[in-house]
C-alpha cells in the first residue's frame, strides 16, 4: 500500500479552509436563530458557494397544528419570485425569434389601450406604467377566493385605466405588466403559462417540485400559511388565489428546485450569457429584465423576492464570488429580503447587524395622552386610543381592548403579534394612526378634534 504525504502548507491550508467554514456556518446559524427567536423567520435556508451547499437548514412548523416540522423537502408559494421565471421565459422565446422585447404588446393583445406605445420591454422592466391590480378593491375582494380567473377577466382589473405614466419614462413595480407577460407567453406559445413554463423551464432543469396553483397541490411536503407564528401563537391564513396572481406571483418550488434554477441560470442553460447579462443590468429604478440590481458593500446582488399572504421568498445571487443565498418562508413577512443580505453580509465576512427583540420603553403621561382618541379608517373601521393604568389601549370597532406597548415615542407594538402603530403628528399635533399587519398597512385620520 502506497502512502501519499501531503505538504504540511497544504495541511495547514485545508484546515484553515474547514476552520473558516465552520466560523461561517456559525455566524448564519446564530443570525437565523436570532430572527426565529423575534418570529421573523420559519422557514428553509440555503446558501450555495462555488457551486455546492455551504449552508442548509429549515427552522419552525410547516404545520403547527399538527407538529410537523419544515424540512429541506418542503414546498412553499414564492410569490413575485415567479416574476424571474415569467421573464426568463420571455427572453428564451426572444431567443427563439418567436418575439421580440422591442415588439409593441398590440401584437399580442388586440386592442389593448395604447398599445402600440407599450413594448414587452417596458412590461419586463416595470416601466410601461400600468394600473397597479392591487390598487382596484374589487381586485383585493377576490384574492381569497378559489374560482379560475381566465387571463382576460384578471386583465379587465386594470386594462381600462390611464397610464400612471408615458411607457419607458419611470420605473413603478408592477404586477399588472408581468401579469400581461403572462397572457402574451400563451399567445406566442399556443398553451397555458404553467404548460409553457413546464415546458421551457421547469423540465429541463429537473424542477419537479415546482409548478403553479399552490391551492390544488397534493404533497405532504405542501406548508401553511401563516401570518403570525410563535412558540405560543399560530395565526392560520389562506393562500392567495394563484389564478388572479398568475404570472406576476402564482409558483410555488422548494430550495434545492431553486438551486436547479440558480444552475440553470449560471450555466446558462435556458438563455444565453449574453441575455442573461442584459436580463441582470438595471435600466429604470435599479431593475433590468426579471431582477433586482443591487450591491452590498460594493458586492453587485442580483436579487428578487416575494410576498404573498401566508409565504414569502428571497433569492440572492453574487456572481463575482459565486455565492446564492435562498430563503423561503411560510408566514408573512417583509423582513426576508432584509435577512438575506445580512446573511450575505455575515458570509463574506463583512460588517453586519443582528437583530434584538423590541423592548418596551416608558412614556410619560403627557405624551401618551397626545394619542388618545378616535380615528377612522373608514365608516366601517373605527379605532379608539384610551389610556389606562400608564399605558395606551387599542379597541377596533366591537373587538376587545388591546394594550399597546411604546417601543419610543409615536412608534408602539402589540406583545406576540405582528402589528407595528406609527401615529403621525403634524405641527405638533397627532392627525393620523397607521396600522401595519403584515404586508397590510391601514392609515386612519383622527377624527373629532
């Protein structure tokens, strides 16, 4: 038997590798368990180095009724992280000369209000300025049901609006413009959006855990959605309707599927480098086609998440260091996106924050009386502000009272929910109370003063 002996600089070399490593898995693992700890985090995490798993862990239920804990396996709606995919497919059938991103969408779509103006680049890079489907309340009135929204009716919930601006001249974030993508991928394809993206994408990158319509899907590894999750709280939601948030926010994958589509990307197997490389520089408000361009000290982040009830997604890439940071959650979030570049940050040994849990601070008498009072989000939606025993209360409509915590002075939270208070003051005078419950915020004008 022949024995080969290593240098003992490369001995050394190795071990401080593995040394470096483990020092960096730490540091993720003490920041993600920071974030669990201020229910911020319940999920799955994956961080892929030069090609390979560095980190994975999943933390939290994936159903709290019955116990069962999220793993590696399990599958979660990643909301406007479909958005990537939705363009990524576009780019392939521009590829294939079966459009093009310079096309006018009145190729597409007959008789679409100024639709010769409007080109399916504008629609990739948010800048067509479209109605926003989410501004219409009858749109809002639906996203909790569970019948199919053919393409056309979701379309008729912004088609007739002004534009907000003339195509091409600003950059607003708009699910209504992917959602159009959508529509158009089926006019050019011949098939349904979710056959399409099977077909072009999902397939060939052996993405078999992902897919479109979260509702319908049978798989023990399917999560809850949650709004708030806590050792001693579990607030159940119902997902969003997928057929009404389609092409702009309707998929649903895992983490190694995500990693898939990291590779897929990377290597260049579905576009080429050369489009891949115009899908990721920024053209209006720091977006280019499908992404976010972004840096972390210096670092440029390609970068998109997601947000819907009850899930949320975040997915990162450095290309220069070959880093991929994904997360994905099961309750309703709009801290993720802040995680994974803190992670991204912890990892590359840069400077980086953990989180603290909030604390409760005293105020005085005088300035808890300034918020005192009624105010009204609508006729329908009134809360009162009362003091009591040193501390103000919250009582919405006929619901119980509830007792606000100060976190300083005009900013207060509710114990083990999430819910954050801003009363706004203007000349020294308290004139209005903005609630925010996850992604929701309701802003509510005192009223009888």
């Amino acid at each position: 038997m022949l024995l080969l002996r290593r240098p003992l600089q490369t001995i050394v070399l190795f071990a401080s590798l593995s040394l470096n490593a483990q020092s960096k898995q730490a540091k993720i693992d003490s920041l993600l368990n920071a974030y669990v700890s201020i229910h911020k985090f319940n999920g799955s995490a994956l961080i892929i180095q030069d090609g390979k798993k560095v980190f994975e862990k999943s933390l939290g239920y994936q159903n709290a009724a019955v116990k069962s804990l999220i793993t590696k396996n399990s599958i979660f709606p990643i909301g406007s992280l479909t958005k990537p995919f939705t363009a990524l497919l576009i780019l392939k059938l521009a590829e294939e000369r079966k459009l093009s991103i310079d096309d006018p969408i009145i190729k597409y779509i007959p008789d679409y209000p100024r639709g010769n103006e409007i080109k399916i680049k504008h629609l990739l890079t948010h800048t067509a300025g479209l109605y926003e489907s989410f501004r219409n309340p009858k749109y809002l009135e639906q996203l909790n049901t569970t019948r199919a929204f053919p393409p056309e009716e979701k379309m008729a919930f912004f088609i007739n609006k002004p534009l907000d601006f003339e195509p091409g001249s600003k950059f607003s974030y708009s699910n209504s413009g992917y959602d159009l993508l959508g529509i158009i991928i089926e006019k050019v394809t011949g098939i349904s959006y979710p056959m399409a993206l099977s077909r072009y994408i999902f397939h060939p990158l052996k993405m078999y855990q992902s897919g479109f319509n979260f509702q319908e899907l049978k798989d023990k590894n399917k999560v809850t959605g949650y709004s708030f999750i806590s050792p001693t709280k579990q607030v159940e939601i119902k997902f969003w309707n997928p057929t009404l948030t389609y092409a702009s926010g309707a998929l649903y994958s895992t983490t190694g599927d995500l990693l898939k589509f990291y590779t897929g990307l990377t290597e260049f197997k579905i576009i080429s480098k050369d489009m891949f490389q115009q899908a990721t520089t920024p053209f209006l408000g720091d977006y280019g086609y499908g992404w976010f361009i972004d840096s972390i000290h210096g670092d440029k982040i390609i970068s998109h998440g997601g947000n819907v009830a009850g899930a949320t997604s975040y997915f990162l890439m450095a290309a220069e260091h070959q880093v991929c940071i994904i997360l994905l959650n099961n309750i309703t979030s709009n801290t993720l996106e802040k995680i994974g570049n803190t992670m991204y940050a912890a990892w590359q040994n840069m400077p980086y924050d953990v989180p603290q849990p909030k604390k409760e601070v005293h105020l005085d008498e005088t300035t808890l009386l300034k918020y005192v009072g009624t105010y009204e989000v609508s006729e329908n939606y009134k809360v009162e502000i009362s003091k009591e025993a040193g501390a103000l209360f919250m009582k919405v409509n006929r619901d119980n009272k509830i007792k606000l915590l100060a976190e300083r002075d005009g900013i207060f939270f509710i114990n083990d929910e999430d819910t954050v208070l801003e009363f706004v003051s203007r000349d020294n005078k308290v004139i209005q109370l903005k609630i925010t419950q996850g992604l929701a915020t309701k802003v509510a004008d005192k009223i009888g003063e």
